[in-house]
C-alpha cells in the first residue's frame, strides 16, 4: 500500500529494530534437532503482530523449533493468497574472524551488522512489518496475505517448511510465495537491471564411504588406510571439472552485470570460461561458476577410532548442487568420473537426504511478476527484472513442487556490489544496510497495491 515518506522512515526504523532483535536471538542452526531455538524468534515475531488483526498460529515441528504463520483474510474467497515467507534461523558463526559481535546487532553508521542480516533475517523482518502495516491499517485486499515465519531452512526444511508443507497445508494454503534471494541493482550503460530468484539449483548430496584395512599405526608401509585414500579422493573431487552449461538463465545474468565486450565472450564459452573467472574477485567468480557448474563440496569427513589404528572406514559428507535438467544419475556418473575406477572399487555412494532432489523453477507468466516489476520500476525508473537461479536451496522449493509460482525478492541499495553482497552469505562481518530496508519494506506494500488490481 502506497505510503508517504514519514510513514515509510517510521517503518524502517521498526524494521532495523526488529532485526536486531532476531539477530541477538542467536537462532544458530547446526543442523542437528536441537540446534536452532528458532521458538526465540518465532515468539518474538508473535509478540510483535498480536493485535494486529491477523490469525496467528505457532507451528511447532520439535520441541524449541517452533515456526509462525499469520493470515489476513481477503474480501474475495476467489483471489489468489499472497505468502510472505522469510525463515528465522541462521548459520554458525567464527567469532575470531569478525570486527564486531555477531550477535550483538549493532547499527554501526547506516549498517545493522550480524548473523542473519544478510540471510535473511532482514527480509524475514521487513515482511513482518510491511503485513503488520497493512494490518493496523484495516487496509484489505481481495486476496489473503499469509506471514510465515519458519524454522529450519539451514539445514534443509526437515524441522520447518518440509513437514509443515506436507503436513499443515491447511495453515499455510496460498497461491503465490515471495521470499529470498532477489532485488540486487546492476547498474548498466542502459540502466539499472534487477535479478530476482525464479529458479534454485537442486541439492544432490552424497555420502562417500570408503573402505580399506585396519592395521598398526607404527607399522603404516604399505597399509590400505581409508583416510589416505579419502584424502586422495577428496582431492580428486576438488580437481573435477563437470564442464560448463550456457543456458538462458546464465546468458542474462552475465549480460546483466555490464562486463567488458572480451570478459562477457569468455563467460560465455565453455571453453574460455575458467580464465574469465580467474581475473574476477573470489566472492563473484564463485557465485558465476555455481550458476553454470554442477558443484562438489567435500564439507564433513568422519573416520577413524585411535591414534594407533589404521581406520578401514571413512566417511565423506559432500554437497553436490545440481543444475535445472540433470538427475541423480548425472550426479553418480560425475563421481565415477572424478574419482576413478581404480579407488570406486572401495567406494559406496549413498544419498545424504531421502528428499526429491531435482532443481526447480517458477514461470515469470504470472501476475505477480507483474506486480514485482511495476512496483521495482517505482524505485529504479526503466529498471529491467530478469530471472536468475540461486545456487543455494530455499523453503521456496517445497511450494514449486506444490505448483505455486515463488519468487526469491526485496530490492537492495545500489550502495553494495554483487560481488561484495554475495561475499556476506555465511560470510564473516556480516551486515545489511539501512535503504536496502527501507526499500525493501516499501517493495512488499507496492507489490500488494498492484497484485489484485
């Protein structure tokens, strides 16, 4: 809903505060069950939209790992249900390597700094309090508009949107979901164009067990220790090149970024591709190679029981990110190929999750699209909205395999580069800037104004 500028800066400092709080919340998820206290948000976000005038419900999934959904009814049983979706936890943190406390929440200058500013505690904020406006305002729409904050998302949905998809449907119904990752300004010679999420990679981790023979460790020679030959499969997996794939999603993103007329022919040839990304700073040349590159990531290893024992098992955990169209099988042939037919022969490959593993994707043909490039062309005039593909997974995926279109969104300052934003996922000295949710914010109340016209 269309709002003036002294209602919006009240709105934003609602949003900075809000933040804060999560942030200092410490909603850390290791991935393991009792990780997370993703309630400490859950009731926070509660606190903050009772009496509103929504229907608030907290969905508990395990003890402590509570997610929130708040509905406001629309005037047209008919109209499409509009999802706000931002999750509440964040990833664990290497104080040592930080300027400041990550969970402290501090504004320094224009800046609210912590785990979670970036990912996505900002967009979980902004959306609460972009509903909650709407809310107090007794401004209705024709169709309902869902707040949902959920647990759980990094480590994969199984305590937050997988279950509650599944299982409380009835909670959670809708017809459109607009969540993270999108709204990052480019500013071109033709000016600004602005990606926002329509696909994600898929997550096709494997558990790599390699066997060998227990022995003395004081009499190594010869031995068929299973962590030297980790070690060396690992280092296999790191060297493999599945080889690049130039389809329409990454032709727009590298014709987006305005590079020069010779890096963008190098982006665009798999054969020239890898000495384009070499010139590139790390965080964006990462980001460039994941959007194009079925990825491997050897994260976790387990093995051995004693100092003085050859192991003769090891276990690699290895995440493997899968582009729009290939399959588990692509997957296991991909690491017979890195790995070799002379080490398979020791080698068992088994999933990492019993989930559906394909990438997935949502059409641009929808109203809500629509209403997502008025409302960034109110801010940047002329501004080009292009979908692009995350090479991370998000809730949003348990929706498009439900059949609703979901957009990863929110609109950014043009203060920070990409490369520089993608550097602060999961990164150290995390942050968010003010503007970014100040315009953020005002993207959800112009996306509803122009969604059920």
């Amino acid at each position: 809903m269309a709002v003036d500028e002294t209602t919006l800066d009240t709105l934003t400092e609602e949003n900075a505060e809000l933040l804060q709080a999560m942030i200092r919340n410490q909603c850390v998820n290791d991935g393991s069950p009792e990780s997370g206290h993703e309630t400490r948000n859950a009731n926070l976000l509660r606190d903050e939209l009772e009496g509103c005038g929504a229907d608030i419900e907290i969905l508990p999934v395990l003890p402590g790992r509570d997610s929130i959904v708040a509905r406001l009814p629309g005037t047209d049983p008919d109209a499409p249900a509009l999802m706000l979706m931002g999750h509440t936890d964040v990833v664990p943190v290497s104080p040592e390597g930080w300027k400041v406390d990550p969970f402290g929440g501090e504004r320094i200058g224009n800046e609210i700094w912590g785990r979670g500013a970036v990912d996505m505690l900002n967009v979980t904020s902004s959306m609460a309090v972009a509903f909650r406006h709407i809310a107090k305002s007794n401004k209705r729409y024709a169709g309902d508009i869902i707040y949902f904050g959920v647990a759980d998302e990094e480590a994969g949905g199984v305590y937050g949107a997988r279950p509650l998809v599944e299982e409380r449907w009835d909670a959670l119904q809708c017809d459109y979901v607009l969540t993270e990752y999108g709204g990052t300004p480019l500013m071109g010679d033709d000016g600004p164009i602005v990606l926002l999420t329509t696909a994600e990679k898929g997550a096709d981790g494997q558990i790599i067990t390699v066997s060998g023979e227990p022995g003395h460790g004081s009499m190594p020679y010869r031995t068929d220790n299973a962590i030297s030959k980790a070690a060396e499969i690992v280092r296999r997996i790191e060297a493999y090149n599945p080889g690049a794939k130039i389809d329409e999603l990454f032709t727009g993103r590298v014709k987006a970024q305005n590079f020069d007329a010779e890096t963008e022919a190098k982006l665009l040839d798999p054969g020239r591709i890898e000495e384009a990304l070499a010139e590139m700073e790390p965080a964006l040349a990462r980001n460039l190679h994941s959007c194009c590159h079925t990825s491997f990531s050897p994260n976790i290893i387990h093995g051995g029981t004693k100092i003085n024992t050859i192991p003769d098992k090891v276990e690699l955990e290895v995440d493997i990110r899968i582009l729009p169209g290939e399959t588990t099988e692509d997957v296991q042939r991909h690491l017979h190929a890195a790995i070799g037919p002379e080490l398979m022969g020791s080698v068992e490959l088994r999933p990492w999750s019993d989930e559906e593993r394909g990438s997935t994707s949502s059409s641009t043909e929808t109203p809500l699209w629509g209403a997502l490039v008025d409302s960034i062309q109110m801010t940047y005039p002329g501004a080009r909205v292009m979908p692009s593909m995350v090479t991370g997974g998000t809730d949003a995926r348990f929706f498009r395999r439900r059949g609703v279109p979901s957009y990863g969104a929110g609109l950014l300052s043009a203060e920070v580069s990409l490369g520089e934003f993608m550097s602060r996922f999961h990164g150290h000295n995390e942050r968010i800037d003010i503007e970014s949710l100040r315009l953020t914010t005002k993207l959800w109340l112009d996306v509803c104004d122009r969604l059920w016209v």
